[in-house]
C-alpha cells in the first residue's frame, strides 16, 4: 500500500552535537535515504515545516513511500576548522521507521536523539487509496 508522509513540526530540545566549540547543529533530515530538509537550529528553536524557507507549501514537505518509511537526522561536520580529516564526517542524530498497520491517518510525535542532541518531530501519515495527495 503507498502512504502519504507529512512533516509538520520539530522541536530543537538540545544541540551542540560538536560538543562544547559548538552550540548548534547544522541539521538536515532524509526520507528514504534521500535529504529533504536542512537548517542550523539551537536548543529551542521550533520549526513547522509548512512555514519554513524551502517549504513553500505543502507539497515540499509531503512524501509519497510503501509500506514503510525512515526519517534520519545527521549534524553536518566539515571537521575541525574546515579540514573534513580531522574529526570530520557528519553526526548521526536518530532515526525513526515509520511502518503503518491501518488505514487511517496517523499523527505522531517521536523523539530522535544522538551525540548528545535531542529533537521532537510531528509528522502524519495518510493512506494513498486514490493515488493523489491529500495535502495538494
């Protein structure tokens, strides 16, 4: 069965995935393996998708997947002053498998945490039984 994925809000409640030179992280979320969304966020900031820069309505923040979905959250690193071979490669922050078992949509709220920093996101799945979008 194919599903609808909405991204609606996330919640910065920790950063500094760089430790202590650091405060923020420089966020960015794939779907599928595919990077979708990118900002430097700092403990509190909250994001709602709909209204965010590179989100120009609700077709840029809805996916189409089968039977299951990951969300994945990395803190890009260019290593330390710039120099990628030292301490570099990018934080993994989290990840959340989306499998559905019914047919009706589906709001939920996950926490993903890693190397020290903690995001809440909210996001909705919907049933793609007419093979369009409910959000366009």
């Amino acid at each position: 069965m194919s599903y609808f994925l909405r991204l609606i809000s996330l919640e910065a409640n920790k950063t500094g995935a760089d430790g202590w030179f650091n405060d923020d992280d420089e966020l960015y979320i794939k779907v599928n393996g595919e990077k979708v969304w990118e900002d430097d966020l700092n403990t509190g900031d909250m994001v709602y998708f709909d209204e965010t820069e590179g989100f120009v309505d609700d077709i840029q923040n809805s996916f189409v997947f089968d039977n299951t979905a990951t969300i994945s959250f990395y803190d890009e690193d260019g290593g330390i002053f710039g120099v990628e071979e030292i301490a570099g490669g990018d934080d993994f922050l989290g990840s959340h498998t989306i499998q559905p078992t019914s047919v009706d949509p589906l709001t939920e709220i996950v926490n993903l945490s890693g190397s020290g920093s903690e995001y809440t996101l909210t996001y909705e799945v919907t049933p793609n039984f007419a093979n369009t979008s409910p959000f366009f």
